[in-house]
C-alpha cells in the first residue's frame, strides 16, 4: 500500500524515452498533477537535470540542422524564386540555434518550476564509497568487457541512498539496470520502469480504479473506426526501411514517401490507469494492428552517375509493398460525465521488427488478380495471402499460447538470479573485510560439500592464499548470477522464421521457428519446421507446422466440384516438453544456489 505524499525521483532515460515532451497532453505533465494533488513529492538529482539540460540542447540544434537540410534539399529541386512566387520562404527554415535553444530550455525551466522538485546536490556525495564500489566492482561499476565508467549512475545511486537512508520510502523510476543494481536491494526503494507503471501503481489504490477499467473496455470497441483512420494518416505512421546489424552493416531501403494500403484487425488493452478525476481519467492502452504500407524509393544502386554533370540518369522511383503486424500504444482521456473517449495523437513504428512480407509492386503483379479473386469468391485464401494466413492463426493459436506459458515461467525463475546474486553481493562485502577470518571459517564448514568449492587443506588455520581462492570463488560465483540476472527476457510473441535464445546456467539453448517458403500452390502441403537445439547443435526436441493451401475445382459450367479447405495444423508437444525441461533444470539450479544463499544469510546476520 503507498502512503501519500510518495517521493518519487527520475533518471534520465525516462525523459529520453517520453522525447522530451513536456506539452499538456504528455505523459510527464502527469507529474504536474500528482504534485498539485500532493500525492507525490519530486526528488531529482543534480546530475539528471544538467544531463536533461543537455540533451535539450542537443535536441533544438538537431532540429535547427534538420531544417537547414530540408532547405537544402528543396532548393535543389527549384530555385529560390520560383518558391518565392508561389508563396514558400524558404528562408523561415533558416533557424536560428542559439535561440532556439534557449526557447527549449525555458520550456524545461517552467516544467521544473512546475515540479518544484527537490534537487539533491553533490554535498550529498560520498565519494570515499564511490571509489571503493569502483576498484571493489560493485554496482554500477562492472567487469570484464562491460564498462566500468558508470560514475553518474553511482553518484545518484549515493544520493539516494544518503538523502533517504533505509527507512523513508522513495519510488525510483528509471529504465536502467545499472542505477537499480547500484541503489542496492533496500526495502524503502520502489522500482518502475515507466511513468505509466508509477501512474498505475498509485492508481490501483483508487476505490473506481475497477469501474474505470470496464468502463474503457466497454467503450473502445466505438473508436476502433476513429483509431484505423488516425492509422491510415500517413504523418501517423513512421516506416524505418532501413536496418543495421552488429557490424553496422546498412541494408533495406532508403524509403523517400509512404502510403498507407490498409489497416486492419486492430485491437486495444488498456496497459495503464494514468490519472483519476472526479470527472476525468486517463489511459495508456496497447494496441496491435495489421497494416499494409506503399513504400517508394529512388533505385540509385541500378542508376548511372554522371560525373561531369553531376547527377544520376535512369534513375527510378521504385514501391515496395510491406506487410506489418505492429504494436503501438495510445493515450486516451475518459470523460466519465459524458461517457465519451478523447485519443491522443500517436505514432507507429514500423521496422524491421513488425515486418512480415515485402515484395515490390509491379505491371505483373495484376495477372493473379483473376484467380485469387476466385479463390477469395468461395473461402479460400489468396496464393499470395499465406503468409498472412500463417501470421493471424499463430497469434491465437494453442502453439503460441503454449510456447509463450513456457516462456513466462522460465522468465520468473531468471528474476530470482538477481535475488540471489544480491546475497553474494553482501557476503562479498564481508569478507573481503581484513577481519573476516571467523566468517572464512564458517563458511568454509558450510561449503566444504558444495561442488568447486575451494575447501581449504585446515579449516582451524586457513592461509591467506585460501582465503584469496575462497573470496575469487564467491565472486566468480557472483558474476555468474549476474550475468543471468541480466539476460534478456524471452518474448511473450514471436514469428515465423524467429531463432529465440533459451539460456541455461553455462549452456544456451535455440528455439528455431521456421519459415514459409512463400510459395503457395493449390492442394499443397508445406510443413514448417519446428525444433530446440543444444549449445552443440544436435536436437533436443522437434515439431512442425503444417499448411495445407486448398483448392477448388470448376467444371466447364463453372459449377464448383471437388476441393479441399485451407488448414494449418501445429506438432509441437515435443518442442513444450522439451521447453519445460529446461525450465525445470533452472529451477534445479536455482534451488542449488538458494540452499548456498540461505547459508550466507545466516552468516551475514550474524556479523
């Protein structure tokens, strides 16, 4: 239960990831709210604000430089007069960055005042432990090849620490595993990742908190119409055709105009309850949607570059078509007294990730028209829509539901790493201590049985050399839980052609999706390869999906004859069973590290 007035701090990266949006309707102007309604009580770091500061800075002189590019881009298409003439000042583009700078910062300057937040400064620093957590390698400080330069994350963390001591409470929202790991595992932190968990969090707490949540879901069904046309608004929709991968290496496509095809099975949750008037309440809702996107390109890489002119002949303009099933989320505001749903203006993103077919539109592409429309006359999916038939069943179907349950499971047992790896943590702290010989000792009695652990040659009288094998192997042993603590989360979707990593202590593990040919032909059967590989190749476990592209067949009156139905069928007992064996192999280990962990408690609480 949260006692109000909550102190609430925030990193950086939370005004990074809301793009510096102060304006009415933003999520951070939330905070405003909360202040003036003395629920919160805002705590920030000096460090956070010159950071915010900077990036503000930053921020207006991109945007100066974009305008001057887009100037620049123009005028090459026309002449300046020309603009002139048919009423474009070009010269409006020409920002100035100096003042646009200090319009940005005064717009931070009054959202601060606003906040009227208290800004903890560096007399609150201790640096004497800040330097010991660096060479000791505590959090946020890290080994091996991760950085160890986390200075402002560990300045913060101490001036939390310092200014909130163990007792009083104070909510830390911050998408940053460094600054949580170096604030510690102290009862009076409140972690979230986002604004919107902070808002819910506080929310949950309201007597209509409930009745809001029907209320939305009863009502949101009416605005799907109003959500699909803000969709089909091409300044809604962001299309990135380019991706890089590790190296850096560009592919895809440099996109110069988008138009949106279609939008379609579009559906909405609400993921957070912001705010709660008496009259007023607002959301952020998680929305899925199938989309189609026109994409067009100028070819250079088939144009000729004319040296002495400078400019490229043959060049062409080039559409793909993309496919794309995204997420996107949307704010809404509830009015409660008219029973009405006001949307916020969003974006979607479309890229890599959402991508599920690209092909490029051409005169050809009109000649299976004829057929498909006579499939789609009596049920049956166009040749060219399989893939997208793949796609819609595998959302709801048993495979991904049974997949995804795995996953959730296996999810929960790599937090309790993080749990662990704090024990160690705090045992490490002990002894390394000069004076630590008596926990030496007692550990080394609680261990001598556990597997790899250095039992020295006399427990009475343990060298300093046993104690350096003793202290290594604890904080080998606290990497290792770290590093699994840290590993990224499986998802809770995926799609065909997907390679999930499963990781298991020391081995990892690939579920390997795989992927449609594309080529769909009547009365086919395609199966789709399903399967769990070990660290060493071989396979563990194996499935299939199986298509079946049905047909229909016309007699010379065109009366329909024998046929067979479009199906898909899902294999994949073996793939669940093979997903619930490791899952329980990492409880086995977690069970192993807890019954060494309960061990250190002990000794810790004895100290």
């Amino acid at each position: 239960m949260i006692k109000f007035p909550l102190y609430v701090t925030l990193d950086t990266n939370i005004f990074d990831s809301n793009k510096l949006d102060f304006s009415k309707d933003s999520t951070l102007s939330l905070l405003i709210n909360y202040v003036e309604t003395g629920k919160i009580k805002i705590v920030l770091s000096n460090i956070v604000v010159k950071e915010v500061e900077k990036h503000i800075v930053r921020a207006s002189e991109d945007i100066c430089s974009a305008f001057r590019g887009l100037r620049k881009e123009v005028l090459k298409i026309v002449s300046k007069g020309l603009l002139e003439q048919i009423g474009v000042k070009t010269d409006l583009l020409l920002l100035d960055k100096e003042k646009y700078q200090e319009k940005s910062l005064d717009v931070w300057r009054k959202f601060l005042e606003n906040l009227n937040p208290e800004i903890l400064d560096l007399s609150l620093i201790d640096l004497n432990d800040i330097v010991d957590d660096y060479f000791d390698i505590k959090p946020p400080f890290e080994s091996g090849e991760k950085k160890r330069k986390e200075f402002p994350d560990a300045f913060i963390a101490n001036q939390i620490r310092k200014r909130f001591g163990k007792d009083e409470v104070i909510a830390i929202v911050c998408n940053d595993n460094g600054l949580k790991k170096a604030c510690g595992n102290s009862q009076n932190h409140i972690f979230y990742k986002t604004l919107g968990e902070l808002y819910n969090a506080i929310n949950i707490q309201e007597t209509e908190y409930k009745n809001i949540l029907q209320e939305i879901n009863c009502l949101i069904a009416n605005y799907i119409p109003e959500i699909q046309n803000m969709l089909k608004n091409e300044d809604c929709v962001e299309v990135h055709g380019l991706s890089y991968d590790k190296d850096g290496i560009e592919s895809g496509f440099d996109y110069s105009d988008i138009e949106v095809v279609s939008v379609k099975n579009i559906s909405c949750r609400v993921r957070t309850i912001d705010e709660i008037t008496d009259e007023i309440a607002w959301a952020t809702l998680l929305g899925t949607v199938d989309m189609e996107v026109a994409c067009s390109y100028e070819d250079y890489g088939n144009a000729i570059w004319d040296s002495e002119n400078k400019a490229y002949f043959y060049l062409e303009t080039r559409t793909n078509l993309e496919k794309h099933t995204a997420r996107f989320a949307l704010r809404i505001e509830l009015n409660r007294k008219e029973n009405s749903i006001r949307i916020i203006p969003f974006k979607i993103i479309l890229n890599g990730d959402t991508l599920c077919d690209r092909f490029e539109i051409t005169e050809n592409n009109d000649e299976m028209d004829l057929i498909n429309q006579e499939r789609e006359d009596v049920g049956l999916c166009s040749l060219d829509c399989y893939a997208d038939y793949l796609d819609e069943d595998l959302i709801e179907s048993s495979f991904m539901n049974d997949i995804v349950e795995k996953f959730e499971k296996i999810n929960k047992l790599y937090e309790e790493y993080e749990e662990i790896a704090i024990v160690y943590d705090e045992l490490l702290s002990v002894i390394k201590d000069a004076e630590s010989s008596e926990v030496i000792k007692k550990l080394s009695f609680a261990l001598k049985d556990v597997e790899g652990f250095p039992t020295p040659h006399n427990v009475n009288d343990i060298d300093s050399e046993e104690k350096d094998e003793i202290v290594l192997w604890v904080d080998q042993s606290y990497e290792r839980l770290c590093k699994l603590s840290e590993q990224k989360s499986l998802p809770d979707n995926f799609i065909y052609g997907d390679t999930i990593e499963i990781h298991n202590g020391l081995e990892t593990y690939q579920l390997n999706i795989g992927e449609f040919s594309g080529m769909a032909t009547a009365g086919d059967q395609e199966d789709i390869d399903l399967s769990i590989e070990d660290h060493e190749g071989n396979i563990i476990a194996k499935g299939r999906v199986s298509l079946t592209v049905g047909y229909i067949e016309f007699d010379e009156e065109g009366n329909a004859g024998n046929g067979l139905a479009d199906s898909i069928e899902y294999y994949h007992s073996d793939i669940v069973n093979g997903l619930e064996t490791i899952a329980e192999s990492i409880q086995k280990d977690i069970a192993n590290e807890w019954s060494i962990a309960k061990k250190f408690e002990v000794m810790i609480a004895e100290e």
